[in-house]
C-alpha cells in the first residue's frame, strides 16, 4: 500500500495535466512502514522530463537524482518511489517502464490522462510481476 494522502493525490494529478502531452516524472521520498508494508508519502520531487521522445517516455537528469539524494538524507527520509504520467495511455506499466524497475519495495505510480476523468495506479514490482497496490487517500 501507499498512503498518499488527498492533497499530493490531486498534485500528482495537477501536475501531469500541466505537462501534457508530454509525460511527467518524480520521486516519492517518505518512509517505510515495513510492519504493514506500506509506503508513506511525505513530499513530492518533481523532476524535468529530458527523454528525447518527451510524449511517450520519461527520464530523470542525473543532476536532478543527485538533488534527490542530497535533499533526502538532509531531511532523514528515503526515495519511496517513483511516478510518470501517461498522458496517451491507461495507468499500467509499459515495456519500457519495466525496463528500468530496479527496487521491489518502491511504489511505481502511474497517472493516466486518456479518460475524461484521470486514473491513477499503483505497483510493486519485483522482476516481471506486477502486482497494483492500495493507494490509501
């Protein structure tokens, strides 16, 4: 599960608005509750998307993972997980997104825009198994 909370809920969904048709990119940082296996967001890192196909994929600069790092150490919280938007898609993990999966305890958050009404899912994801998560409001 990830406990998100309404407010980051509606930013993630705000933000991806805003960059479409271009896919947005971030980072979770929080803390795990491994008691519940649970991931609890308490701050948002948005980053730059510098993908050379902006529309269809994402990529995070190195300098913007190093921030990432930096501003989680100094504010004693870890990378929980990572969220994109798929602004032409449904809110499921595409084949290039499962090329980069590279921690089984991070939820990977999907925002899609293709309805009317955004839908926004969440996964675990260890090897080729997907698994959607609670996402806890």
């Amino acid at each position: 599960m990830i406990v998100l909370g309404e407010v980051f809920f509606q930013e993630l969904i705000n933000y991806a608005k805003l960059h479409s048709p271009k896919e947005c990119c971030g980072y979770f940082f929080g803390f795990r509750d491994t008691s519940n296996n649970q991931n609890i967001v308490k701050q948002i890192f948005k980053m730059n998307n510098i993908h050379e196909n902006p529309k269809d994929f994402f990529m995070f600069s190195p300098q913007e993972q190093l921030d990432a790092l930096i501003k989680c150490k100094k504010e004693n919280l870890e990378i929980i997980g990572i969220f994109h938007s798929h602004p032409h898609s449904k809110a499921y993990p595409s084949n290039e997104d499962m090329k980069y999966i590279y921690d089984h305890r991070h939820s990977y958050t999907i925002i899609s825009l293709l309805e009317k009404i955004p839908q926004v899912k969440s996964f675990r994801i260890k090897e080729t198994e997907i698994c959607e998560e609670t996402i806890k409001i």
